[in-house]
C-alpha cells in the first residue's frame, strides 16, 4: 500500500479511450489520489481493482469530461 501511495504527485501520461473512434487519448497529468478496492477480493475472490484521480497538466481535449478522471485504471497510467 505504501507504494501506490509513492504514486501521489508523480506526473504520469493517462490514456483513455476515444469517445467516438477507434484510438487513444493521451492526458498529461498529476496523480492526486489512489483507489483500491477490493471487497470484491475479498468476499467473492475476484481480482482487487486499483485506479487513480488525477488533475491534468494541459488544456482537457473536447472528448474528455473532467469527471472521467476521477478512476482511472492503473494499468491505463504511464510515466
């Protein structure tokens, strides 16, 4: 826990998918928060889910919603 904790800060590029066609978008942005949950691991033996807040650096592109960077997968963050 600790580790993902390191992530907090860190600036990171976050890829989310494009709304309406076949590709990727790139945001440039700081980590704000780690989410982890897994009482799904817990009660049924699923797979814990962890995905990050983050504010982004530059100007949002159309298709993204603020609100989408509130659960961000982690596998979805690069440095």
């Amino acid at each position: 826990m600790e580790n993902l904790n390191e992530l907090i800060g860190q600036t990171v590029t976050a890829t989310m998918p494009h709304s309406t066609k076949d590709e990727e978008i790139y945001i440039r942005c700081k980590i704000t928060s780690v989410n982890i949950q897994d009482f799904y691991f817990e009660e049924k033996g699923e797979n814990i889910y962890i995905s990050v807040c983050v504010d982004p650096i530059d100007e949002l592109p159309e298709d993204v919603d603020y609100e989408q960077l509130n659960d961000i997968d982690l596998s979805s963050i690069y440095r």
